[in-house]
C-alpha cells in the first residue's frame, strides 16, 4: 500500500490520522509519517495500518 492509498482510504472512511493509528495499533506519529512519507517507513508499519484499513472495508472495527 503507498502513502497516497493510505491517505485516500482513510479519508474515505472519514478518519483522522489518530483515529486510524488507534485502529492499526501505531502511534499518531507514525501514521503521520507514513502517509507524508516524511521518513522510510517500516514494512510493519505499512501492513499494521493496512490491515486497519482492511477491516473498516469489511466492516470490522467500527466502534469509537
């Protein structure tokens, strides 16, 4: 998943930055990071915010 996927799909689902970084189990930092692409980011992380992104599709995780 690029940085510009990941922002895309959050925006869609109507998340900040922090709420997905909750989901994914990353910090806010992180995330942020990741989506400017300001730092190489770590495989992990893409796959932690990924997987998050993943279950919003299916409907899991919905919860505040």
């Amino acid at each position: 998943m690029t940085a510009q996927e990941c922002r895309r799909r959050r925006e869609a689902h109507g998340l900040t930055i922090a709420r997905l970084a909750a989901l994914a189990g990353v910090s806010e930092r992180t995330a942020l990071r990741f989506e400017t692409q300001s730092v190489q980011s770590r495989y992990g992380t893409m796959l932690a915010l990924k997987r998050a992104l993943q279950g919003l599709d299916a409907g899991v995780g919905l919860a505040a």
